[in-house]
C-alpha cells in the first residue's frame, strides 16, 4: 500500500530510513533535511495573520528522519520522520521558523502498514503549519527489521510517552534541527487503527496518559482493554474520532463506543461508506475530508481559532458522503468491539 495524495504536485519526500550504522542514538538526526519541491513562485504562502486559518497545501514541507532509541533492556528503536513548515532560501527548502513555533502533531501507524503510505496526510498537514512526526514502531512497522507481533502494542504507549519527549526536548536545544520549531503547549495526537489505539491511551487512559497531549484524533481506532487503567477519568481532553461506516476491521461499534464514553468537546466523524484503509492512505473525496477536519480540528483546540468550528462542520457534513457531530453520541453501530471494556 502507498500512499498516492501529495499535497504539491512536484513535492516528492525521500522515504524514511533506519536509524545508520553509528549515528547518534537519543533523538538526533541521523540525516539531514531534505526537501524536493515546486519552485517558490509555484507554491502558495500561508498569510502570517495569526486569525487567519492555515489550510492543507499552504506552506512547502521538509522532512528529516530522527534517530531516536528508547534505552532499556533491550533498548527500543524508533526511527521517526518529521514534517515540517519550509521556506525558500538561497540554499534551498530549510525550516521556516518566522511562522513559528508550530503546533506538533505526532502521528501513529496502523499494524502492518508503512508510515509513508500515510504521506498524503502527513504533508497536507504539515503544509497547514504543523509539524508532524511518525516513530516507526517496532514488531509493528513492516518496515522494522524485527519480526512482526501485534501484541507488543502494549509497548507502544511508552513508545509515544518517549518520542514525545525526545521532540520537546530537541524542540528546546539551540542548534538541534527542531529548535524553534514546536510550540510545547499545542501537542496534539493522531493515529489509524491499532496506532489510534495508542493515540487514545496515551492521550486520555490513566494508564498512560501524557500530560503533555491538549488534544488527539483517533482514525478507526479503539479502547483495549490491554493497556489497563481507565478511560476518560482525567480532566477533559478535545476528541475527534474518525470511522467508516463499512469498516470490518475497527468495527463502528469500537468508535461509537470510544465517543459515546468520552466528555465534550468531542466531535465524531461518519464516512458513509468507508472501509478501513482508503480514507486514511489513499486518494480521493474522503482522504480529503480526513485531512481538512483533522486540520479544522487541530487549529481549534490547540491553535484557539475558533473560526475552526465552522470550517470543520462545512468540510466534514457532504450529502452521502460524509456526517460531523458533536452531539452528545455518535450514529448507532451494531454489536460490540472486541477487545474493549465492556
């Protein structure tokens, strides 16, 4: 599977790399930015009126791999990628940090499935003016040298709790590649399946919540009883999940659940029709939508732009397509989901 929407028609990001023989180990770059884009004249700028909204497609994107290792016994690798806002230089694309800090979306992959079938939505919201980071999990990332097993999710949320960390504190060192870059009051998650999954256990399960995370996305994900603690028994937590009404792999029960529990502000999105891979890794109509509510999602709650509310009720409610509520549960969804507190 790979991911097909770009947000420039000439931008093509290098894939993301193991962490190289020898290179530092705790969250320094292993390589440096790169970026491969549309000349400048081509590429439209995001106004720098700080009430303006920044849409998907407004800022050209860089990209730098991260090699962040989780110390241990045994120690746990975690390549990552970063997207972030680019500007033009005599040099080439480098880090725009006149329009920064940014707020730092980390994105969670689902079991079994490439980071960079995702780029599609990694870049468009990158080019809104986020930086976005996606850790290569291991026994998860088909990309990982180490043999697959869904069950070491149960990792993961210490996983993200790191990475997190790692960012925030390279966000804070002069010189590093992220310096300047991220805003550590607006850190937000997102995360497709099993990757929603952890999103929403490190976001809001007293297990492992982070207190770092203002808000999160949960694209067909679900609650697992596996991680242990509580759901929803912090202070309330801005929530968007995100379902299609034929997916048979995150059952809709397992959404509807996630919502239904969850304490406003919440906001639920329906994609008639969708099943569990092409909103989030392909082209099209719904990959649209999932990227402009994300977008409208994140500027509300960690950005404060309140005209958000009405962007995202436009973009996410499309006759036979597509249906956003924030009401106080989510459209009716047969039977249960497997692995969730009952």
């Amino acid at each position: 599977m790979v991911g097909l929407c770009c947000v420039f028609a000439a931008l093509a990001l290098r894939p993301s790399s193991g962490r190289a023989p020898g290179a530092k180990a705790i969250g320094t770059a292993t390589s440096a930015p790169s970026t491969t884009q549309a000349p400048p004249s081509t590429v439209a700028r995001r106004a720098k009126d700080p009430g303006s909204l920044a849409k998907p497609g407004t800022y050209p994107v860089g990209t730098v791999d991260l090699g962040i290792v989780e110390p241990g016994a045994p120690s746990r690798s975690l390549p990552t990628e970063v997207w972030y806002p680019a500007m033009w230089t005599a040099a080439g694309a480098t880090p725009d940090r006149t329009g920064g800090p940014y707020p730092l979306l980390v994105f969670s992959q689902g079991y079994d499935v490439a980071v960079g079938a995702y780029q599609g939505l990694l870049q468009d919201w990158a080019s809104a003016g986020f930086v976005v980071a996606a850790p290569r999990y291991p026994h998860t990332s088909p990309s990982e040298p180490a043999a697959l097993d869904e069950a070491d999710i149960v990792n993961h949320p210490a996983d993200l709790r790191f990475v997190l960390a790692t960012l925030l504190r390279s966000a804070g060192t002069p010189g590093a590649t992220l310096s300047g870059l991220i805003d550590s009051d607006q850190v937000g998650l997102v995360g497709h399946s099993d990757g929603g999954d952890v999103s929403l256990a490190v976001a809001d399960n007293s297990c492992c919540r982070d207190s770092v995370v203002k808000a999160v996305a949960v694209l067909s994900g679900a609650e697992l009883t596996s991680f242990g603690g509580r759901y929803f028994a912090g202070p309330p937590l801005p929530l968007l999940v995100v379902q299609g009404s034929a997916d048979t792999v995150n059952v809709p029960a397992c959404s509807t659940q996630i919502y239904d529990s969850a304490p406003s502000p919440k906001w639920y999105l329906d994609l008639v029709g969708a099943e569990h891979y092409p909103p989030y890794i392909g082209a099209g109509e719904d990959h649209s939508i999932v990227a402009s509510v994300v977008t409208d999602f994140f500027d509300l709650e960690l950005r404060g732009q309140a005209a958000a509310a009405t962007a995202m009720v436009a973009q996410g409610n499309v006759p036979q397509v597509a249906f956003l509520t924030s009401g106080p549960s989510a459209p009716p969804a047969p039977g249960a989901c497997p692995g969730a507190p009952s």
